[in-house]
C-alpha cells in the first residue's frame, strides 16, 4: 500500500513540476504590455420576445394556452 501511495504522489509531483514549467515558459515567452484585449459591444434590443413555458410533466393541460399571453416563471 505505501509503494502504491508513494508512486502516486510521486507521479502528482512530476505532472504539477511539468505543468508549472509549461507556466514560467509561456510567461517568459510573451513581453508585458504587448497583449491586446478586446471587448464586444452588447446592443439589446428594446422589443423583448415573448416567454415560452416548457413544461416536464408529460401530461397535456387542461386548457390550451393562448399564443399571446406572456407567462411569468
């Protein structure tokens, strides 16, 4: 059981040391300042669709709904 524990810490050390070496070469890779960053402009429209109401029961209700309510969940 210790041989087992032992490999597999041992082996979570190798993939953390290769994960961090693949950090500090990546960092050492890109100067600081030349990274650009962009932002997406949101325009929400002012017209809001209407609701659909999904329902999970696989019964059908007793009334049918009509197609110009809006439905608050």
């Amino acid at each position: 059981m210790r041989v087992a524990l032992a490999m597999l810490c041992i082996g979570a050390v190798v993939f953390l040391l290769r994960v961090l070496a693949a950090f500090v070469k990546e960092a050492m890779r890109l100067p600081a300042g030349v990274v650009q960053v962009h932002f997406a402009k949101f325009n929400p429209s002012r017209r809001r669709g209407k609701l659909i109401e999904m329902r999970t029961e696989v019964e059908r209700p007793s009334t049918p709904y009509s197609t110009d309510e809006r439905i608050a969940l």
